[in-house]
C-alpha cells in the first residue's frame, strides 16, 4: 500500500503556485514594456503607414505629371527648332 508523502504534496503546491506568480509578472512585464514603447513612439512624431503610402502616391502621381509636361516640352523645343532652322 502507497501512502501519500505530505512534502512532496507541499513541494508540488509551492510549485505550481509559483508558476502561477512567474506568469503574472511576466504578463504584467510585458504590458508595462508596450506602454512604455507606446508611449516613446507617441512622442516621436512617427507618421503612420497610411500617411507614408498616401504621400507615396502623391509624389508617384506628380513625378508622372513631370515627365508628361517635360516630353510635352520636348516636343514643342523639337518642333521650334525645326521652325526656327535656317532653309537653305
């Protein structure tokens, strides 16, 4: 017949209970750790992904505006010249 060790019994208890606290600290760890970068990216003045992309587009948007109006240039400076040429 097995009886049942009372310290082992304890040991385990202590154990387990102790996980338990190990668990908790870390969670509280680690929502104290996001604040904290919450709060130092807050104060960064980072701009966000939308913000990023949206000026992205705009500046895709005038570089073709640019290169529309430069061939468009191109092509008057060509045609000028060829009206301006001396005809022998």
């Amino acid at each position: 017949m097995q009886t049942r060790n009372r310290i082992m019994d304890d040991i385990g208890q202590l154990m387990t209970n102790a996980m338990g606290v190990a668990q908790g600290a870390r969670e509280e760890a680690e929502t104290a750790m996001k604040s904290l970068m919450d709060r130092w990216m807050a104060d960064r003045d980072f701009v966000t992904r939308e913000e990023f992309d949206a000026v992205r587009a705009m500046a895709q948007k005038a570089r073709e505006e640019n290169d529309a109006l430069k061939a468009r240039l191109d092509a008057m400076d060509g045609g000028a010249a060829k009206t301006s040429a001396p005809k022998a």
